[in-house]
C-alpha cells in the first residue's frame, strides 16, 4: 500500500515522552466527562492553532496546546445535518438513512436520527451520565426524535438548521408558526420543551446555559454537547465582538471573525468552569466544526480546496483538537487522519458503556493513537456519500479518490479524481492516469463500503412546505 506515512507524532510539548507508557485502559476510577465543542461552518484555517492570523482564538487555542491538533481531522458529511448524525452516533449517517440535512417538518417521523439508532448520550445514560444538549440540534423536530426523548436529559437551543442571534428577531413561538422557508430561524429558543424569552447575543446564552450545566452536575459524570450555530450564517455580531476587528476591511469577514471571536470567549469561560471545579483530567473535550468554512459566511479553508458541501478537504476536513489532561499528551500535533466518528467510540470505551453488536461504531478510541502507544493509523480508509449528488470518497494512506458520475461539473476532469494529499493537499493535481491501479483499487473499497448502506429516510430540505390549517 502506497503512501503510508504515518508518523508523525509531531511534538510541540514537553510532556509526550512520559505519557508514552501511559496505559490505553481506562484511566480514571470514574468515567470520564465529555464535552464536545461543535462550531458551524468554520474555516479549517480559522482557529489560532491553524495559523489563522486576523481572528484570535486564545481560548479553542488551549484545547490543542493543552492537548492534541489533529492535522487530519475529518467530518463524515460537508453538511450540518448528515454531518451531525454520524457524530452524535459515531456510525456513518447513511449506514441508517440520516443522508440529507433533514426538513424542518415534525409531523415527519425519522426525520433525522431513527429513533432504533442509539446516539452518546442514549450510549452514557446506562453508566450514570448526565448530559445536555445545548445549541443547535438539527437531529430532528418530530416528538420521537427531540433531545429530551433521545438520551438527554435538558436541553437549551433550537431544533432547526440555522438561527437569527439578536433577541428581538426571535418572534415565532415555535415551529408550528413557521409559515415559509427559513422563517424557522426565528424560533424562541427552548429550555427543554418550553419555549422562552432571552435577552443575549446568541452564542453569549448558549454558552451561559453551558457553564450553569456544569455548575449543577460537576460531581457526577456528564455529557455536555455544546453545538454552537455560529459562525453560519446570519453574519451577525454585537458592537461587544464587532470592536475586536475594525483591522478588517472586509465587511463580511469582520462580523464572521466576530462571531468566532464570542465562541472563543464562550470555550474560554466552560475551560476556567472546568479548572475551577477541578475537573481538567476527568473531562475529555473535543473542539472540531461539523463541516468546512461555507461559501457565504467570509471563512477560509487555506490551503485546502472547496467549502461546505463540497467532497474536496475544504469540505469535509475541519479544525480538530482533543484535550483530556493527564490522559492524553500537550502540545502534540497528531497527522494520521482522525474522524468525529471518534469521538463516539473513545468515550464508549472509556465510560466502560456498551454498544448494541448489531449496530457497531464505525470509529475507533483515540487514546491510544494520540498517546503514542499504538504507532498504527486509526483508520485504514474513510469514506464518503453525497447520495443525491452520486458521489463517492474515500481517503486510503494519503490518497483521497473522488469518484463522480458523468454528469456532474466536477467531472470536466474525469469522472475519477485521485490526490495524492501528502503532496498535493490543494488536490490540484488529478493522478488517476498515472495511478490507475490505486484508482481503481480505491473505487472498489468505496463501492463495496457503498453496499453496506441505505437510502435516505428523509425528504429533501428543499421540500418544506407550511402545514395547512
Ligand atoms: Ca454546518
């Protein structure tokens, strides 16, 4: 197998070298916490640890220097909603349907995670976690598939796909008011089912209802989502945020550096709530953004080609970083690819919680890996589907093949598109001719992955209509 360049622990800290007897069982007489910090449609050049130059993330920043980078970090999807399937239940979305982001329909059912798929927080729940969902869901707004009747036990959001951030536009009740697309981001947000009046910024709320949560269930093993919207769009951002950045010229890229910037003061403030109540080495965090930076909301992708929605890197490989002190070593940057299919299967393993066999996890504990007591690469391939596009992915070594159907504009080079991301990360430059034998090794592995999966259970978002009455 060509191509196999798996190094690459790259230190940047001084604590790898004790760490690397560290045993890869579970660590901890108490199951460890989990928060996974979910941002939307953020740039993988966005984050301070990326190199990112005009938006300062000191905060996301402590979780890789305090941890692990993970170059290679990839999503399933290069949108929100399949995206988001595979991560809250560490199995690819199409293995069960969730191929599509869902509509915004609740008399749908399955209209989002089936409700036979188990997610993290229904995997914990049996070893005595608490856990909340705050944020965006975006998982489904059927009764049968909301946060409280999937495994958590409070909630602090909205259940669609996107939302205004300003207070005063949020004036729809709930979904049942929804008259027309979009006009679902104007829902009041929900604690639990209820819906409420607030008065913040957005992101400002999402991180209050994150820091009380861990206020109230410190002493307890929990699980905290914390799926921030921002910075997808609406590009809008408070005078408290938008002051940081009068450097910035660009109008669009000065309110999305905002609302980075207000996520960083966010994680800033849940990682001192952490420290203050003595829980850095009982609490697992993982920052990532569920797809790449959009076409619409001034993000960067440098170097990588495309943006979300894309089968390129710009689409599917995002900012990654893991941070669980004591556990894992600081300061390291980690290359071998890492999926947020992970993200399921570390904490599975070390919460010691049990998995149904018929419905296995696609990823892997990434201790080990990221410990540097196994030198192996987490993940022999990853794959993608863009089922209503007909497209295919699969990424092998450091060769990412992308196999297109005929009609599809970007096939002008071929219905095959092999890179070699080792040298070629921009995938610029198309190897299927002078590599045939890899390309079609590789179309195979991703056609025999593609039988193991299902079609889409639910209709496109495209399909809403408003509910007569
Ligand atoms: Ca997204």
């Amino acid at each position: 197998m060509p191509g196999r360049r798996f190094s690459a622990l790259a230190l940047r800290g001084a604590s790898f070298a004790v760490l690397l007897g560290a045993s890869t069982l579970p660590s901890c007489a108490e199951p460890p916490n989990l928060i996974v910090i979910l941002t939307d449609d953020q740039g993988y050049a966005d984050v301070g640890f990326n190199g990112c130059q005009d938006i300062p993330t000191p905060n996301i920043d402590r979780i890789a220097s305090e941890g692990v980078r993970c170059t290679n970090g990839y999503v399933t999807h290069s949108v929100c909603g399949p995206s988001r399937a595979a991560l809250i239940t560490g199995r690819y979305q199409c293995r069960f349907g969730a191929s599509r982001n869902p509509t915004i329909d609740p008399s749908i059912p399955n209209n989002g995670v089936p409700k036979d798929q188990k997610n993290i927080a229904e995997l914990l729940a049996p070893r005595g976690y608490r856990s909340m969902a705050v944020g965006k869901w975006h998982l489904g707004t059927h009764p049968d598939l909301r946060p409280l009747v999937r495994g958590f036990d409070e909630f602090f959001g909205f259940l669609s796909g996107g939302h205004e951030y300003f207070p005063h536009k949020l004036t729809l009740r709930d979904l049942s008011e929804v008259d027309k697309p979009w006009a679902w981001y104007r829902t009041k947000l929900l604690r639990n089912e209820t819906p409420v009046e607030t008065t913040d910024y957005l992101t400002d709320e999402l991180t209050n209802a994150a820091v009380e949560f861990v206020d109230r269930h410190h002493e307890q093993p929990f699980f905290l989502y914390l799926a921030y919207n921002a910075p997808h769009t609406p590009l809008q951002a408070t005078e408290k945020y938008l002051s940081r950045f009068e450097g910035i010229q660009d109008g669009e890229r000065r309110t999305y550096a905002a609302m980075v910037s207000a996520v960083d003061d966010g994680v800033g403030r849940l990682l001192e709530k952490l420290t203050e109540h003595e829980l850095d080495e009982r609490t697992l965090v993982f920052f990532l953004s569920d797809n790449g930076g959009a076409s619409n909301n001034a993000s960067s992708n440098a170097p990588l080609r495309g943006h979300k929605s894309s089968p390129f890197e710009g689409g599917v490989r995002v900012p990654f970083a893991v941070r669980w002190t004591g556990t894992l070593p600081a300061g390291v940057d980690y290359e071998p690819a890492v999926s947020s299919l992970d993200i399921a299967a570390t904490i599975v393993t070390h919460a010691e919680a049990s998995v149904p066999t018929d419905r296995g996890l696609d990823g892997v504990d990434l201790v080990p890996y990221l410990s540097g007591a196994n030198r192996d690469a987490p993940h022999p391939a990853l794959y993608w589907r863009w089922y209503d596009k007909h497209r295919l992915a699969a990424r092998i070594g450091e060769q990412k093949l992308i196999f297109l159907p005929d009609d599809d504009a970007l096939a002008s080079d071929g219905p095959r598109l092999l890179y070699d991301l080792s040298r070629d990360v921009a995938e610029s430059t198309n190897l299927v001719e002078t590599r045939p034998a890899q390309a079609d090794a590789m179309r195979q592995a991703v056609m025999e992955w593609n039988q193991e999966l299902v079609p889409p259970v639910s209709p496109r978002l495209g399909s809403w209509k408003p509910v007569s009455k």
